[in-house]
C-alpha cells in the first residue's frame, strides 16, 4: 500500500483521495513518490509521461 498519496504528497491514511485519484486515472500524472512524498521531476510527451523520484526511480504511464 502507498504511504503518500502521488497527486497531493499528503498521507494516504489522512482525509480522502477519491478526487485525487479520479484525476490521476484519467488525466495527470503522479506529481509525488508514493514511498517517500518528494515531489517527482515529471516528463509529459505525446506518448505518455515519465516520473522520477530522486531516491526511489523512474515510473512510466503504460501507454
């Protein structure tokens, strides 16, 4: 399970995610690691995006 929520950075266990993760199914990608909140450096190409937490790696969309 995911500690942080990849849209907002808050703590998935505080409040609720259910606009967060409309949006990130169906339009932006995540913006924090999920493991650790740090804010990700995120690529968008026409292809889909990339995401990359300095500590924990890369992730892609699976487009």
């Amino acid at each position: 399970m995911n500690e942080f929520c990849s849209y907002c950075g808050k703590p998935t266990a505080e409040g609720d995610h259910s606009a967060c993760e409309k949006r990130l199914s169906f339009i932006d990608p995540p913006r924090y690691c999920s493991s650790c909140a740090r804010r990700m450096v995120v690529q968008v190409t026409p292809d889909g995006w990339t995401a990359r937490c300095s500590r924990h790696g890369e992730i892609t969309s699976a487009r």
